[in-house]
C-alpha cells in the first residue's frame, strides 16, 4: 500500500468506492460479533437454500404412478424401482432417502406446482422474479434484503456463503454480509500496520466514511474467530452444498448472531443426459440438507433451524431429443425443520392439462415466503411484499 494515512485514503477513494469497500469489507465482517453478541437460544434462523439452473420436478417429486408421466418422458423417467413412493401417486428420486427420512419424521413439507403467474423461461429473469418476490414489477431489491432495511444495521444478520452478493439478499438501504469459503486473506506486517490505521474513525467523517473505518476494525477484532472454521473449508464442486452447510452449521452451533443464512448449488440445467446428473444433483441436496439438520439436531439450536429449498422453475414435460428436459415453469418447493408441519401443500400440476405444453402453477411461491416471514423471521410479509395478504401454514409454535 506503500506510506498512506487513512484519510488521504478515505479522501481518494471516492463516495462509490467507499459503498463498495464498505460492501467488500462487510464480507470479511461478517463474524465480529459472533463472541460479542451471542444469538439467544430459541431464536428461529431461515436457511435459505438456491439450486441454479431450474431443478427438474418432475424427476425430484415423481407422478411415478401417472402414465402420461412415462410416457412423455422415454428415456429420462423413472422407473418404480427409482424412486420412495410417498403419497397421492407421488414419489420422490431414490437418491433422495435424507429427503425421506425427514418425510417420515413430518419434517418436511413438500410444496407442488410453485411458481408465479404468467412464469418466465429466462433464468435471469425468473431467478430474479423469485428473489426479489415481484413477479409483476422489476425492482432491484431481494426480499431477504427488503427485510434487511427494517432490521437495525448488523453486518451479522444475514449471511451468504461465497463471495458473489445476489439479488436475493440486497436491499434499499442494507445488504447482507457475505463469507467466502476457503478462509479469510489478512493482511500481514507493514501492510497490516496501515490498514489497521484506516479503522480509527474520526469525528469528522462522513456516515459513508465512519462505516467504511468501522469495518476495518471489526474485520481485525474477528478474523481470527471465522478463519479456523474457514480454513478447512476450500470449495469442491461435488460437495459444495455440504460444504457450506458445514460452514452454516459450525457457525450456527458457536451461536453466531445470524437470522438468516443463504448457501447454493448450480448444475441443474439439464438439457441432455439429464436422468444421472439430475439425480446425483437432487441426492446431495437430500444429503446435505439432512446432514445440516442432523448436526442441527446435536446442539441447542435444533428447533431453531428451518431450511427453504428452491430453484427458479421446474422443467418441460416432455423430454428433448438429447435425453434431457428444456426450461419450464412451475416445481416443488422444500421446507425442512423440526418446527415444519410435514406434508403435501398445493395440488400437483396435472400432466393431462398442461399450458403450453407446460406445468401448470398451483401455488405461489409469495405464499412460502409469507410464512418464512411471518412465523420464523417474526415479521409483517406485508412489509415485504406489498399487498399480499395469505400464507400457507408451514410452520408450527
């Protein structure tokens, strides 16, 4: 960095500079209050979970039982042999016996035929219609984020695994923190020395000025804390779901004062050869998901714990001509936890009616989102979502 003082560091960098130091910053902040200010137990977290690329529902929830489900599908269905038969004709992937054994505990709830109206094949698109809950109108903030803005600013309130900031947890005024994998890069020696100087806040700071300073300083108070759960923790792409929940759960168990963890999968675009990389997908979403909980369920933290898990559509009903499916629309959607009422919510879009040759959407997801709002981060879905008013039920006391 060579000889600089902080402010003619602060003064060089600029206001835009500073937002993006200050969003950079935060990501290495993101524990500096895990010693100072403990989460108290029975405080509901939401894991939120988003596999990329539109997960294929039709082979994760299977209508094994419908003919027109094998028949429109040769090559890529699943036999009676693949699959856990559940109920109402409806099975899930072999792969996914995690999946199954939360099932048989009423720990989770399987929401069919989610989407939104008029659903987008985009994946831009519709990946940004379900993060930030507006179907009909383009905004630019995540409805994580939107709740942000109404929480007092705490960098540790909600965290993203990785090191991209998505639309999911961006706000009007806050934005979420985000800890990459693999550890924290501290700087060393000299360097180390005057960064450090840029953390003393000055009276005369601008707001902007005194955020970009504190993080600094909260970065320096905390790294040593995250970086030996980090450490361990270098990213591998067949585990990387594991991975971060690993992360989510180590943290979480030190009573790290987050409300809202979200953590991510890709790979889910499956235009050809869908039927081994879909399956080997959806059986370490089971895996991991049902890992965390059971992790989650060795510390005081296990009635506080509930898992989202969705993607950005479902795919088309019939298969293409490379053995894999094309973009579609509506799909299920997971809520797992010990305090979820397990089960079947909605009705499983019919194969005999479709839409343009497409699912139909049975329910919205604005009504998951309600219910994480309301009954595990305790607020007002109104707020969030402007105008909706119903919910489902996921959620018990």
């Amino acid at each position: 960095m060579g000889d600089v003082s902080r402010r003619r560091f602060l003064q060089y960098s600029g206001a835009s500079a500073l937002a993006a130091m200050t969003t950079n910053l935060t990501m290495q902040d993101v524990a500096r209050a895990a010693s100072a200010s403990p989460l108290p137990l029975g405080t509901p977290i939401l894991v939120v979970v988003t596999l990329y690329g539109g997960n294929d529902g039709l082979n994760t929830v299977v209508p094994y039982a419908d003919p027109i489900y094998s028949s429109s599908r040769p090559g890529i269905s699943l036999s009676d042999a693949q699959v856990i038969p559940l109920a109402r004709g409806l099975a899930l992937n072999s792969s996914m016996t995690g999946f199954k054994s939360l099932w048989d505990q009423n720990r989770l709830a399987i929401v069919l035929g989610a989407s939104y109206p008029q659903p987008n094949h985009s994946h831009f698109t519709s990946m940004a219609i379900w993060q930030t809950a507006s179907p009909n109108k383009q905004i630019s903030s995540g409805w994580i984020g939107r709740w942000l803005d109404g929480q007092p600013r705490d960098p540790m309130r909600a965290i993203g695994m990785g090191s991209v900031l998505t639309p999911l947890l961006a706000g009007e005024h806050r934005v979420a923190s985000m800890l990459p994998l693999g550890g924290l890069v501290v700087p060393t020696g000299t360097l180390a020395t005057q960064t450090q100087q840029l953390a003393m806040v000055s009276p005369t700071d601008s707001v902007l000025a005194a955020d970009a300073s504190a993080s600094i300083g909260d970065f320096y108070q905390v790294a040593a804390t995250v970086q030996p759960v980090l450490k361990s923790q270098a990213p591998n792409a067949p585990n990387a779901l594991a991975q971060q929940l690993d992360v989510v759960a180590n943290l979480i168990a030190a009573n790290v004062p987050t409300r809202v963890w979200s953590v991510t999968l890709g790979g889910f675009d499956t235009h050809a050869d869908e039927l081994r990389a879909q399956s080997q997908l959806v059986g370490s979403v089971s895996d991991a998901v049902t890992n965390f909980l059971t992790k989650m369920d060795a510390t005081a933290r296990a009635r506080d714990v509930v898992v989202l898990v969705y993607s950005e559509f479902g795919r088309r009903v019939q298969a293409n001509a490379s053995l894999g499916t094309d973009h579609g629309t509506s799909g299920p959607v997971f809520i797992a936890g010990h305090r979820v009422a397990g089960g079947f919510y909605g009705e499983q879009p019919s194969l005999s009616q479709l839409v343009s040759g497409d699912l139909a959407v049975t329910s919205d997801f604005r009504d998951v989102y309600a219910s994480m709002l309301q009954d595990v981060l305790g607020t007002d879905a109104t707020q969030i979502m402007p105008g909706w008013t119903t919910k489902l039920n996921l959620i018990t006391p």
